[in-house]
C-alpha cells in the first residue's frame, strides 16, 4: 500500500503563486506516472498536469504557462508550481501517483484564491 499526504495548499490572491507537495511513502515498488488533479466546488474533477518517470509532461489547457508540474523521484515527491492565480483556481487539488499500475490518491489539499 502506498500513502501521499499533500501539502502547501492555503489562501492567496489573485496572482500571486503557491507550491504543492505531495510525498509518497509505504510499500512503493516504482512509481511510474505522478499528478495532480483539482475539483472545485459544484464541479467535477479535473487533471490538471502529469509528469512520468521520465520526465515528460502534460498540462491542462486551463493552467498551462502558470502552472509547472515537477518530480524528485529519490524522495518519492512530486510538487505543483502554481503562479499568476486566479479565483477559477479555487479547488481541492489531489495529487495521485501510480504504481505496479495501480493508482493511489492523496486526501487533497484545499486552494483557495481570493480577487
């Protein structure tokens, strides 16, 4: 089993930024792709970017150029650079890792962006 506690969620204001991190840690074998996905209120959830093991990565049309996904694979950990914010980026943000193909999630860490 594999647990990821996230971290770094808060309130800010409209453009300003904030760092996630979501650390994994228990039985991990390798972890293959890592991300980060976000549900607001009243709404679905989202992917928001993806990073494999590699390195390759992939964004939400929605936050590409303010958002940067990134992994340090010796700590298990994967992080969201997130700038230039804006109210329609208020959301729980989940971070989800797969590994042996299977894919576990965090409990969310809740953002909050103020105008």
């Amino acid at each position: 089993q594999v647990q990821l506690v996230e971290s770094g969620g808060g309130l800010v204001q409209a453009g300003g930024s904030l760092r996630l991190s979501c650390a994994a840690s228990g039985r991990i074998f390798s972890i293959s792709a890592m991300g980060w996905s976000r549900q607001a209120p009243g709404k679905q959830r989202e992917l928001v970017a993806t990073i494999t093991s590699a390195g390759s990565t992939n964004y939400a049309d929605s936050v590409k150029g303010r958002f940067t996904i990134s992994r340090d694979n010796a700590k298990n950990t994967v992080y969201l650079q997130m700038n230039s914010l804006n109210t329609e980026d208020t959301a729980v943000y989940y971070c989800n890792v797969r590994d042996r193909r299977v894919d576990y999630w965090g409990k969310g860490t809740l953002v909050t962006v103020s105008s």
